[in-house]
C-alpha cells in the first residue's frame, strides 16, 4: 500500500516541533495527527536534507519536496 504524502504544512510543523520546541516523536505525531513512524520518517528526511528550523527564508516548497 503507497502512503499518501505530507502536506507542506505537516513537514513544517514537524520541523518546528522537533527541532525548536524539542518534542518527542510521540507528542509530533499527536500533534499533527500522523503516525509516530511517519515523524520519525519526516524528521530523518528533513536532517538529510538539511532542513531545520527555522525553515530557510528562501524556501521554494517545490525544490524542497524534490529535494526530500
């Protein structure tokens, strides 16, 4: 079965729920509604991108989904 992708907004406050306020995967995924497997997928996949927090201020979200 394909998973379904996340929306930008769901990466984004992934990104700032781990990486500036510090959360758990368990409280990111209550958070924002997904699975904690999912969180842990986003977060892997936003460090080896090397996306953090704050998101870059020249975010083009469609580079960055390509990049992800």
């Amino acid at each position: 079965m394909s998973q379904k992708r996340l929306s930008m907004r769901k990466l984004k406050e992934i990104a700032r729920l781990k990486f500036d306020a510090g959360r758990t995967y368990e409280e990111i995924a209550s958070a924002v509604g997904v699975a904690r497997s999912t969180v842990q997928t986003a977060v892997r996949r936003l460090s080896s991108a090397g996306v953090g927090w704050p998101w870059p201020a020249d975010c083009d979200e469609v580079a960055l989904e390509a990049q992800l």
